[in-house]
C-alpha cells in the first residue's frame, strides 16, 4: 500500500506547457479622481497613497525582481486537462501522502519500524490516539533553524552565479555559498552540542513525530501562499496558472518565486531542507549515544549521509541545474516535499536506527561504508565531467580525452535560439543518466547498515529507485521537446537510460 502511493507520489500529473509566452500586462493600474477639493480631496486621496505604499512594501517583499514596476501577471495555460489529471490525482495525492507522513513515526515509535507489526496490531483508534501532534517547542525548533538558514544565505559571502535560461529567458540568480554554510552550521553543532552539552540534539529524536507534524502543519499553508503569490505577485515572467486550482495548488505556478530577496528554492530545498537532513543524521546517532550504545550501523549511516550532502554544498552549483530546479515549480510536490517527506522518508535510515541498534563486523561495517564512498566519489566526478564540460565549451579533457558533444539549439518561449552541449564521453557515454548508478548504490549503502531485518530503513532506496526510473523518463520527454532533432541523435548515441547494457 505504502509503496503503491509513494510511486504515486513522484508521478505526478504531467506538467501542462506553453508554446509561447504571453505579454505581460500590470496588475495595479489605478486612476484616483482629482476633481474633488479641500477635505473631501485629502479624504479620498489618503487611502490611495496608503494603498499604494501597502502595494510598493508588498511588491518589495513578494516580488523582488529589482524592477520599478508593478508586478506581472502569469501566463494563463488554457491546454485541455482531464478532469482526472487536473482535480482526483492531486487531491489524491495530497491526502495520502499526508497521511503517510503522519503515520510512518508511529510506526517507528510504538511498532519497532515494523510495517508488518503495525498491520496486524495497529488500528484506526490506536493510531490516532498515537499521532504526534504539533508543539510549540517544535515549532521554535523548525522556525529558528530556518532564519539562521536564511541569514547565513543571505549575509555569509559568496559569489552571485546564474541558472540555466528559463523557459522565458530569464536566468535565476542565486548565493553560492553553500559550503561556508555547511561548515558554519555543522561546527556550531559541534560546539552546542557534543563538546558543551548546551543544547541536547539528541532530543531532537524525541520530538522528530511533532517535528514533522509541525512542519506539515505550516507546509500546507505555505504551498497556498505561494500559490496566491504566484497569482498576484510572480517574480518573474516564468510564472504559468492552469485556472484549476488542486492542479495549480499541486504543481505551483511559479518557477523561481522570491520573498525578501531570497532565492525560494535555494532557501527552503537546500538551505532548510538538505541541511536539516544532514544534522538530523548526527542527532539520531547522538540520541542512540546518549541510550548507551553507538553501534556500527548507525556510525556508518549517519557518516556516508553527512558526507554525501557536503558534497552536495561543494557541488550545490550544479544541483542548479538540475531538473527540480529548471522544471518544477514551487507547489505542493515540491516545497512540502523538501519540508515534510524529505524528514520522513529521507533521513528514515537513521530515525529508525536509534530503537533498533544494528552492530555488524568491523569487516562488514568498512565494506559497506567503502562501496558508499566509492560511489559518492564516482557520482561527484559523473556531475563533473558534464558540468565542466559546458561551462568550457568543450575546452577540457574527459578520461585523457577531448569530449565528444553534439552542439544541440532550442528556442526558449520568448523566441530566442539558445545553444547547449550533449556530453557523449565520460560516464555520460555509458548512459544518458548514469550518474543515478552510484547515487542508488549509495544510498544501499547507507540503508543497509541500520536495517536490521526491517523494510522501513531502506524505504527510502525503495523511493529514490522509484524516483529515478520516473526521472530518466520525464527527462528523456523534456530534453525531446526541447532539444527536437540533437537528442534523437544523442539517443542513438548513448542508448542506455540509466544502467549500461540492461536499461
């Protein structure tokens, strides 16, 4: 059942597209009457000026696309959509998945991370009785950390760099300065914690249920802000609406949306979300520490977890051009993805860990944790052969070698001809989405050190093979709508989707 739904959960209804942009038109045109004199002028005119300073604050918070201008309006996508697609699969979606993520701690607290055990003891009555619900301690938790996150983004320096073209021609900026970040955040967990014991982060376990009941609690209605957002106040003119609200709710309408200057997407998917997952790891081995014990298990899971993500901030560059950054909008799928199942399915390895201690071989324990490095260094270096190779023009050498490319063009909706390269070398010549393969391998990785004999910790290799398989073929159909001709040609070139030689 569990897994049916998450499958459902990355497959979400396909993305309706434009063709072609249209113009822009302003949202707050207003004539004030002037013929009015004496008191009856100064009382009409007031409430306009400060209407029209609310707008300018509002505008200034929401919009932040450095223009002068009142804010534009999206771009209405009048594509036909089944009444399937555009109401049942997101309303559908959004309740089971909510569900889900309400249900699996209980299933860690009271049922030993056991999906069998909570099936055949658990019931409706005990369930809900079990439910951890939101606290304000939680609360404080979750809030604090996302304004140190955002001060850190916004104030630590580091170089202004540009995304990809969007599909409108506008090229998102963003703060690469994830890694100062990282070592900023990670040294005042040393310091708070294990060294002075000022804050006790192993307790975060304790509170881990109504931590994610808190955050659902705040990401529901934050996906609707940003969905009003998207509507009245879009920061750019990549924003897109359906009119069918569960649709628009799930799916978002904007693509790179701003709130008091900061980047959406690198605030909450890398900044809250990434971070928060990587010092969950060491607060679950901290809780299991303070029990008593420090398994093997878990000193795997929670290093390869922790080292993976450092090197997802040194490469945080690259994660820019990835595809939840150039195609998904900020909606439901995403922002309370990162912000409620990345909590619980991501970090499940070692949240169900802590109660479930798994000490294995010092043998066993260096095998796993060499094939997770192995496949951490393999995955970074796929990421670089193709970053380096672009951001060169081809001017560098892959394995020895200069790289084989197909220079491919697409037109973006505002008509201008772009140019991209193709990487057909490398490990990019084994498969069009190779870099998956050490990225599976080592997630296994991880997931197996803390199973013991249990289906829950490796949920979330179960998720990301589900994933990726969804992603290469998403992928594929995006890059053939928008490369046309050059990505029939790298198809044939590199005829693999993810494995070489079976898939």
């Amino acid at each position: 059942f569990f897994f049916f739904f998450f499958f459902l959960m990355i497959r979400r209804p396909p993305r309706s597209t434009l063709s072609s942009s249209s113009a822009a038109s302003d949202v707050y045109k207003r004539q004030v009457s002037t013929q009015s004199t004496g008191s009856l002028y100064f009382i009409v005119l007031m409430p306009v000026i400060k209407e029209r300073e609310i707008s300018k604050v509002v505008h200034n918070m929401f919009v932040c696309n450095g223009r002068r201008t009142a804010p534009l309006k999206p771009v209405r996508d009048n594509q036909p959509i089944s009444m399937l697609r555009a109401w049942f699969w997101p309303i559908c979606l959004v309740v089971v998945t909510w569900l889900a993520t309400s249900i699996l701690p209980v299933i860690v607290y009271d049922y030993d991370a056991s999906i069998q055990k909570f099936w055949e003891e658990g019931s409706i009555e005990d369930t809900m009785a079990k439910l951890r619900l939101p606290t304000w301690e939680a609360a404080a938790v979750f809030f604090a950390f996302s304004a140190i996150q955002g001060a850190l983004l916004e104030f630590i320096p580091g170089e202004i760099i540009y995304g990809p073209p969007t599909p409108a021609g506008e090229r998102p900026q963003y703060r690469d300065n994830g890694m100062k970040c990282w070592f900023i955040t990670h040294i005042a967990w040393l310091i708070l914690g294990p060294l002075t014991g000022v804050i006790k982060f192993g307790a975060l376990y304790e509170m881990w249920g109504s931590f994610v009941s808190t955050t659902n609690a705040f990401a529901l209605p934050f996906c609707v802000f940003l969905m009003w957002k998207g509507m009245y106040y879009p920061s750019s003119r990549d924003a897109v609406w359906t009119g069918r609200p569960a649709f628009d709710f799930f799916q978002g309408i904007e693509l790179h949306p701003r709130i008091l200057g900061l980047n959406v997407k690198q605030l909450i998917n890398c900044r809250i979300s990434m971070m928060g997952w990587s010092i969950s790891q060491l607060a679950f081995a901290q809780a299991q520490y303070d029990r008593g014990q420090l398994t093997s298990g878990i000193i795997v899971c929670a290093a390869l977890q922790v080292l993976y993500l450092a090197k997802f901030f040194y490469w945080e560059s690259g994660y820019f051009a990835s595809i939840d950054i150039i195609h998904d909008r900020c909606g439901y799928y995403i922002i309370w993805g990162v912000l409620v199942w990345v909590p619980v399915i991501y970090c499940m390895a070692g949240f169900a860990a802590v109660e479930r201690p798994t000490e294995w071989s010092d043998l066993t324990a260096g095998a796993l944790f060499a094939v997770g490095i192995i496949s951490l260094i393999v995955n970074y270096v796929a990421d670089y052969q193709r970053q380096i190779t672009r951001s060169t023009n081809g001017k560098c050498l892959i394995w020895g070698r200069k790289p084989e490319c197909i220079k491919a063009e697409y037109t973006t909706t505002d008509g201008a001809v772009r140019k991209s390269l193709l990487l057909c070398s490398g490990f990019w010549g084994t498969s069009r989405h190779f870099n998956y393969v050490p990225e599976l391998c080592l997630a296994l990785s991880w997931c197996i050190p803390a199973a013991s004999l249990r289906l829950l910790p490796i949920i979330y290799f179960v998720f990301l093979f589900c994933l990726l398989v969804d992603r290469a073929e998403r992928d594929d159909q995006k890059c053939r709508e928008k490369y046309g001709k050059y990505w029939d040609e790298y198809c044939k070139r590199v005829p693999y989707h993810i494995l070489p030689y079976i898939y």
